[in-house]
C-alpha cells in the first residue's frame, strides 16, 4: 500500500496531501517533542497514534 501511493507521488492532489501531512508532522514536533522531548520519546504509543492520525488525513 505504502509502495503503491510512493509510485502515485506525481499526482498532484498526493503531493498536496504530502505536503499537508509534513505541515502537521512539523507542527507536531514542535509542540510535543520540543516541549517534552523526555516525555515523548518514553511514549511510543502516543509517538505510533500520532502516526496514525496523521496516515488518515
């Protein structure tokens, strides 16, 4: 599936999504891992959620 939408990245609605998805992956980072760069790292689970949030938009 993940192979199948990276031969698809030419399209430009899948750029678009590519480049909204890296608009809240920065945003993200910013506000969970700058602030609670300990915390964050120790919860994979949230770091894994987060992940899939992000894979549904």
């Amino acid at each position: 599936m993940v192979a199948k939408t990276r031969s698809q990245g030419a399209k430009s609605w899948l750029g678009l999504k590519r480049m909204r998805r890296n608009k809240l992956v920065r945003w993200a980072n910013q506000r969970f891992l700058n602030k609670d760069r300990n915390l964050w790292q120790q919860t994979l689970d949230g770091s894994l959620f987060l992940f899939s949030i992000l894979r549904q938009q």
